[in-house]
C-alpha cells in the first residue's frame, strides 16, 4: 500500500511541475489561470498523500478558489492574449 502511496506522490508532484511548466510558457492568460488551477490540484494531492489536511484545506480554498476566480475576473478586464514587444 506504501508503494501505491509513493507512485501517486510522484505522478502528482510531475503532474504539478508540468502543469506549471505549461502555465509559464502559455501566450494566452486563461489557459495560464487554468493551468495554475491544475497545478494546485495536482500539489493538493500531494498534500493529501502527505497527510497534511490543515494545509490541504487552505491550499485548496486559496489556491483553486480565491486565486483563479480573482485571475479570471482581472484577465475579463484586460487582453486575454499576452502581448510580447
């Protein structure tokens, strides 16, 4: 049971690098916030595998809720696309 613990910890912990890999190099902003909220989906069940249900909790109210709600609303009030000079 160890072993199946430790598998999922590391497809959440690259799950979560590449999801923030993604994020990074995305043009378009609403595909960054989703990609962001991937992310902490993925470091959520790394938290969880940790058994660390107080961090867990606030990283998901913060992290998946607060944080993309409040990027989605900034990025409807601007230019969805980055725009590199």
């Amino acid at each position: 049971m160890m072993f199946l613990h430790l598998i999922i910890l590391a497809i959440s912990a690259l799950l979560g690098l590449v999801f923030a890999y993604f994020a990074i190099v995305e043009e378009d902003l609403l595909k960054a916030v989703i990609y962001s909220a991937g992310q902490a989906v993925a470091y959520s069940i790394v938290f969880y595998i940790l058994m660390a249900p107080d961090v867990l909790l606030a990283y998901i109210a913060i992290a998946v809720g607060i944080y993309t709600a409040l990027l989605v609303f900034v990025i409807s009030k601007t230019e969805r696309k980055e725009v590199i000079s």
